[in-house]
C-alpha cells in the first residue's frame, strides 16, 4: 500500500553535528549520573523487596489498562478531531491537550472534584452504589489515563491527517461500507501511527505521578506505583530511590528500544 | 463546597514548592524607622523547614526591622532536603529543622557552629473534614475498616511520629492512603475525601472551617521540636548568632505561638 524506498544514506549538514551532539549530551548526562550514584553490590537485595515487586506490578499493569483504555477511546477521538468538521473544533481539541500542560496534581485534584466522594459524578455514585475510585487501583488507571490519552490523540489525528485519503475514497468507491473503509483501509494505513501513539501513552502513565497520588493516594500493594516509591523512598533512602529509578528505566528502555523501528515507520 | 475546592487548589499547587522569600529592600546603611543601631549590617540566609513557612517569614520582618542594615533571605522547603543541600555546600547561615534527626546528622557531620536550640513545638492531632461525618472521636478510630482514613507515609517525619503515637495508643492502623506529605493528607481531609488523617496540629489550624481537630489523649500526644542552628561556614556569623537570639526571644516565642506552635 505504501511504497517504501529505501534511501542513500547522507552526511548531516556540517552545522547540525555539533548541536545535536549537544543535545543527546544534555539528555543522556543525567542518567550517566544515575548509574554512577548508583548502588550495584546492594542492588540484587534492594529490587527484590515487596515493595519493589509490589510497585513494579501495579505500575506495568496500570501502564497497560491506561494503553488499553486510551486506544478503545482514544483512536475514536482522533478520527473525530481529524475527518471531522463542527462548530467549536479547535476548542475541543484544546481540551484534549489539558492534561499535558495542567501541572499533574492539578489533574489529580480534578479527578478528585469530578470522581471522588465528595465529587460531581463520583458523589451520587458512592451514595448509590458504594462505589469509590479513589484509594483503589481503578482510581490509579483513571489517572493514568487522564494524563496519558493525550498523547495518543494527537499522535494518532496527526497520522489521520497526514495519510492519502484517496484509498478510503477509492474503497468507498468500490462499495466498502464507512465502517469496512475505516476498519480496512484507514486503520492499516495509521497503524505505526497507533502504535507510535500508545508507547508514548504508555510511557506517561509509566511515570505517572502527581495526579496518581493526588487522586488514587498511595498504600503499598495498592495504589503504590514506581514512581510512587521512588519518591518517598528519596525521602529516607538515597540508594534504594536510585536503585527503583533503574529499574523503572530498565523496563521502559525494553520496551522503546525494540519499538523504535516501527515507530520511525510512521 | 467552593471553599474547601479553593482550599485544596490553592494546597496542591503549592504542594512540593520549594518557596524562596526574599525579604526587605536589602539597602545598606539607611536608617531604620525605629533608628536602632546594632552595628550589624549584611545579608544572613536561612533555611528552614517548609511547615515553619509563616513563622519565620514574619521572623524575618521583624528581625530587619531591628536591624536596618540587615537583610534576611529565608528558603523554604524539607527539612531532609535543605539538609542534603547543607552538606552539598548550600551558602546557608542558619538552619531551621522540623525534625531531629536532619539537625543531628548535620551535627555529626561537623556543619554546625552552635548548638542546635529549640524554639517551637508542635503535636499530632486528628484532622477531620467539617462536621466530622465519620464521627471519629480518638485514636481507635483510626483503626476502623469502614472509614477512609490517610496517614503520613512511615518515610516522612509526621508519618514516623504517627505510627509511634498509634502503637503507644495500642491501635493497628486501617489507612486507605499515606500521604508523602502532611499537606497533601490535609487537603484529601479538607475535600472531605477521608474520614479522618493525623497531621500537626498548625495543619489543622491551616485548614481553616474546611476541617476540624480532635485532640489526642494527653498520654501518647506525640510531640516534636523544631531546632535551628547556626552554621559552621557561616559568612556572617555574628548577624546569624543575633537571629538565632531573636528566634528564642520573648518576640520569637511571641511569633511561634500566633502561628499555633507552642512554646519550647
């Protein structure tokens, strides 16, 4: 469907060299540090505490609802945002950008208004049903998601946007029915920017903080996320907060590295 | 309703902040309004804990008010991690600590040029939202599955302190959440999205009518002193010993308790 031509390879312009050397530096020289301060004879025992398997379980298992929860709604927004015209469409997709600029507590402390007991929809749900998100792991995947799904609506509408519209057109020519079209031809055709979308999804609520502990708290096993420990553990214990942050750099880094081509794809 | 969601915007945005208060217009040599001539003139910095914040800002003006050539230039944040900053070499005169244990280590480590003296104190108390609703009335409640109760995370101070209290009081806490910070357990309080917390009693007086105190029974009040020091790489030490002075004076202890600490 799309024609991939592989291309010489090219020197950079001389001038770009330089920069871009500064720039990998400025991002790489942190995490060199990192693994300097970092504690490895102690390493083996400080990971395998429950506090730490606890922690990586319910962030690798929030990280992936979140994912889950951001494609089934997510994709759907972005098709709206990218083929559709309606009156107010700039301001809708303003709000969809919120949560990347709001300060993540924020966030947390507007989910709390919104779903917490006290909160808008959250206050006649626990009335009715005794149903509470905070303080749970539901409430860790709401958050998650509320800071994550931006990410993958604009990846996502982006790659709409950019793709040739005269296959779709062409299926629906052929008699494909709105639904055949989008699932046949345009979501093949956006795949690597789907999938671009949700690592990047997934990687946010990965490190998600702020609005986590804002809204769902933080009690090890569950509610406590790895960033979540990272942080009170900088509070009492130097090593074993650094020994946590390399491991939650080791999980992302397995998964973006083998990501990385498919991405590029997009 | 709109208050208490004031309340909680203005306590999570400032949550974590690391304030700098930069106070007086730093002239040298004007004279004061007052004309008290000290003989003390310079800058002196002081770093104290981020729950002293009201004290020792109005510490500060009433320190530059006696000492016109003086300017006093306070940063607030942890006590834990103004203390890493010390040891890092921070340029600090003075050290205002909500905890012991950050002064002993700064101690041991040879930073202090005095010894440390403690100027206010502070106890726990149990933070409820307006109206008690979960009708919480001691410790004991704080063991109950059915309310929502937070703590502060065995990590920070108030959360070490808590759990003494609790165990002393022979209670095994059900905590829904610990908090890394008082303040953000106070706010889920104030939003009345806990039942009840266990915080510092000036935390239940910054809550303002959002939240309402329970007092602890007096034989496991945990309390806590807030020692300061001056520092051993001190430029200034004289203008620092004066502060230190001041802070455990008559106006010191004046300032600490309208802010709600209790005297040393």
């Amino acid at each position: 469907m799309t024609v991939r031509r592989r291309r010489a390879r090219t020197r950079p312009p001389a001038a770009l060299v330089p920069l871009a050397v500064i720039a990998l530096t400025f991002l790489v020289l942190p995490f060199v540090a990192l693994l300097q301060r970092a504690p490895w004879s102690s390493m083996g025992d400080l990971l395998g505490e429950p506090l730490v398997t606890d922690a990586l379980r319910l962030s690798v298992v929030s990280a992936l609802a979140a994912t889950g929860l951001s494609l089934l709604g997510g994709v759907p927004l972005a098709w709206v945002l990218a083929r559709t015209e309606f009156p107010g469409r700039a301001f809708v997709r303003a709000v969809v950008l919120l949560p990347m600029v709001l300060p993540p507590v924020v966030g947390g402390a507007a989910l709390l208004f919104a779903f917490g007991r006290r909160g808008l929809v959250g206050a006649p749900a626990y009335d009715g049903t005794g149903l509470l998100l905070p303080y749970s792991l539901a409430g860790v995947i709401a958050a998650n998601t509320f800071v994550a799904l931006p990410f993958l609506v604009v990846t996502v509408e982006a790659g709409l946007r950019t793709a040739d519209r005269r296959y779709e057109d062409a299926a629906a020519t052929l008699g494909a029915s709105r639904w055949t079209t989008f699932r046949r031809v345009t979501l093949p055709m956006v795949a690597p920017s789907v999938v671009a979308g949700a690592v990047l999804c997934w990687a946010r609520a990965l490190g998600e903080f702020g609005a986590t502990v804002t809204f769902a708290g933080n009690l090890q096993g569950r509610t406590q996320t790895m960033p979540l420990a990272v942080f009170l553990a900088l509070e009492s214990d130097r090593d074993a907060a650094i020994a946590l942050s390399l491991l939650l750099i080791a999980v992302s880094l397995a998964v973006l590295v083998p990501l990385r081509d498919r991405w590029l794809a997009a | 309703m709109t208050t208490s969601l004031r309340a909680l915007l203005a306590a999570v945005t400032g949550a974590g902040m690391l304030t700098s208060v930069a106070c007086g217009d730093g002239g040298r040599g004007a004279a004061g309004p007052d004309g008290a001539d000290t003989g003390l003139a310079g800058t002196v910095t002081v770093f104290a804990a981020a729950s002293l914040t009201d004290v020792l800002t109005e510490a500060a003006d009433a320190f530059e008010a006696q000492h016109p050539d003086v300017t006093v230039e306070v940063s607030f944040a942890g006590s834990q991690s103004l203390r890493e900053q010390i040891l890092a070499g921070a340029p600090a005169d003075v050290y205002a600590s909500a905890d012991g244990t950050d002064m002993d280590a700064l101690a041991a480590a040879g930073e202090l040029a005095g010894h440390p003296r403690v100027f206010a104190r502070n106890s726990l108390q149990i933070v409820v939202p307006a109206g008690n609703p979960g009708a919480v009335d001691g410790l004991a409640d704080l063991g109950e599955p059915g309310l929502l109760v937070g703590l502060c995370a065995p990590e920070v101070p108030c959360g070490r302190l808590g759990l003494r209290a609790l165990a002393e009081a022979g209670v095994t806490p059900e905590p829904d959440t610990e908090e890394p910070d008082v303040r953000s357990l106070l706010t889920k309080v104030a939003a009345g999205e806990l039942d009840a917390g266990l915080v510092y009693r000036t935390d239940v007086l910054a809550g303002g009518d959002d939240v309402e105190g329970v007092a602890l029974d007096p034989a496991v009040a945990a309390e806590i002193g807030y020692p300061v020091a001056t520092l051993a790489r001190s430029d200034e030490p004289d203008i620092a010993s004066a502060f230190v002075d001041a802070l455990v004076s008559d106006t010191g202890r004046s300032i600490v308790e309208s802010h709600g600490f209790a005297a040393p």
